[in-house]
C-alpha cells in the first residue's frame, strides 16, 4: 500500500499497517519528513519492546516492510493509496490528482479526511468509483474506530476491499455516508469548541474543564488536551468544513482558537498549544 502525508496520521497509518504485515511506500515531501517519520516509528517500537508487546525481531521484520520516497511514480504499483495530507481541500485536490495519474487503474485511492465531501476529491480522478474515505483515529496504533465513507458513486467492491483492510488492521470499522464529520467529528466538534467558547467566558479554567469532563463523563482526557493532541490547525479547518456545510453557530471555531492558530500554537505539534509539550 501507499501512504501520502508524513504528519500526525501518516505516521500512525504507516505504523498500524506495517505492523499487520503491509508493506508500505510512504510519500512525504522532504527527505527530512520522511526520515522523522521512520525515527518516530521506532521510537515507538522501543516504547513497545520496553513494555514486552513485541519482540526486537519482530520490530526489526515490521520496520523492513516500510520505505519511504520523494517521489510519487513510487506508488504506481500500490493496490491501495490513503493520502493523509493537510487539511485543505485544494491541496487534497491537487493530490487526487496526482495520485489519480500515477497509480494504476485498479488501485483504491482513500482519504483519511476529517471532514471534507469525499465526492468532491473522488470527482478530481477518474476513477470515483474506486474512491472512499478510510478515516482513522489519532493515535492510529491505538485508536480501534476506522469510518469508512461511502459515496454516492463508490463500487460495493471498493468498501468491502476498504471494511477488510481495516479489519486486516485489526481496527473496528463502521461504514458512514458521505457527509461533512461522518459520526465522531460531527458530535465532539461542537463539544470541543464550546469548552473553547466556556474558557473564553472565563466560567473556569481550562485545567478545571478537563477535570471536569474526565471525572463527570469518564472521558480518557478533557477537551484543551484532546484539542493539543488533535491540532489546533486541523480542528479549526474540520469546524470550518463542519460550519460551511451545516451553518450551525456551534460549528463556527470560538476566536481564541482561531488566534492560536495564527501564533502557530497548535499543539503537541508545535509543542504548545492550551499546554505546554
Ligand atoms: N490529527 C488528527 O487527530 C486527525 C485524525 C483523523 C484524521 N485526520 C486527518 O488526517 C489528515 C492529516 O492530518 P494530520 O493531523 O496528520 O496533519 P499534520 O499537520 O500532522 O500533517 C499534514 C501533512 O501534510 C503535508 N502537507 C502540508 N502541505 C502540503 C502540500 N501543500 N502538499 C503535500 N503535502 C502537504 C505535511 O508535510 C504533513 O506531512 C487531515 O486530512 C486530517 O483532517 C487528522
């Protein structure tokens, strides 16, 4: 299979299916991008061996599966390519396009979009119906959910090949139409901007609201270090997507995380965001 995107999800895609036995290309940009990706991966793998949840052999097998490249003709060969690049619709655009030139005919190409039609980037090849989205979940080793988004043009067989891989993933996939946030985005999105919204009316701190949502809901963390772990970046464009297509007030991103995006505060990405990594 081919990867394209060497971010948060790229890394976390390319990690879960090396580990079930894919062999993976994986296109990032630079060479740079590409080798940060191969050295948190082992890192990763480290943390795993320290815990006894795989062997070094095992790790050294897995790691062998994975190379990496610059240049995009490398995926001619792949029966399935998942572009996991920024969250922008004419960049994915420009990327369905490139993948729709060099992969071969039969080839799946998915997107691992939050929140964007699906059609739109399935309508920029020429091969719609060989096109879906396979939505992981962050962290992807660890996360089970994968939502596989079905088009109004996409073949029975390209969800069915995408429902197996994702078992193959040993992950839990649900099939969901194409509409803007699928299931998950569509429900915490407005979660996660009004706790924004609450610390802007200076109700309580953001410590507070996320002691307050893990110990009241038995959420595993609360929404400030949820929004740092997805990217702030990646939230405000997913409530953008959400908003442009609902024109719901509670989808508009509060302000305060508009303007951390723009002081490059995004996260555990940057290393700061609502705290510090
Ligand atoms: N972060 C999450 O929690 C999460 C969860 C599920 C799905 N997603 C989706 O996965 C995708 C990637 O998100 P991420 O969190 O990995 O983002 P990220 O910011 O960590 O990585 C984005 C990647 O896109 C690349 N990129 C940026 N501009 C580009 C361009 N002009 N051309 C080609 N590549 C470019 C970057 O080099 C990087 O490799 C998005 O569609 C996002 O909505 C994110």
């Amino acid at each position: 299979m081919g990867l394209v995107g060497s971010g948060i999800m790229g890394s976390g895609i390319a990690e879960t299916a090396i580990e079930s036995g894919y062999k993976v290309t994986l296109l990032s940009r630079t060479p740079e991008s590409a080798q940060l990706i191969v050295a948190s991966i082992k890192d990763s793998f480290e943390r795993k061996i320290g815990k006894h949840k795989k062997t070094s052999t095992q790790a050294d097998e897995e790691l062998g599966r994975l190379s990496v490249t610059n240049e995009i003709s490398d995926l001619a060969d792949c029966d399935l390519v998942i572009e996991t690049v920024v969250e922008d619709l004419d960049v994915k655009l420009r990327m369905m396009r490139s993948l729709d030139a060099v992969c071969k005919p039969s080839a799946i190409i998915a997107t691992n979009t939050s929140t964007f039609p699906v059609i739109e980037l399935a309508a920029a090849t020429s091969r719609p119906d060989k096109v879906c989205g396979i939505h992981f979940f962050n962290p992807a080793p660890v996360m089970k959910l994968v939502e596989i988004v079905k088009t109004l043009v996409v073949s029975e067989d390209t969800i069915q090949a995408a429902n197996s891989f994702a078992l193959s993933c040993n992950k839990e996939p649900v099939i969901v139409k194409d509409q803007a946030g699928f299931i998950v985005n569509c429900l915490l999105f407005p979660y996660l901007n009004n706790a924004v919204k609450l610390l802007e009316q200076g109700v309580a701190s953001m410590e507070d609201i996320d002691t307050a949502m893990k110990g009241g809901c038995g959420f595993p963390m609360g929404p400030f270090a949820l929004l740092d772990l997805v990217g702030l970046d990646t939230a405000v464009s997913i409530l953008n997507s959400l908003y442009d297509e609902f024109k719901d007030p509670n989808f508009s991103p509060a302000p305060l995380l508009k303007r951390m995006v723009t002081a490059k505060l995004c996260g555990r990405k940057t290393r700061a965001g609502f705290y510090k990594y």
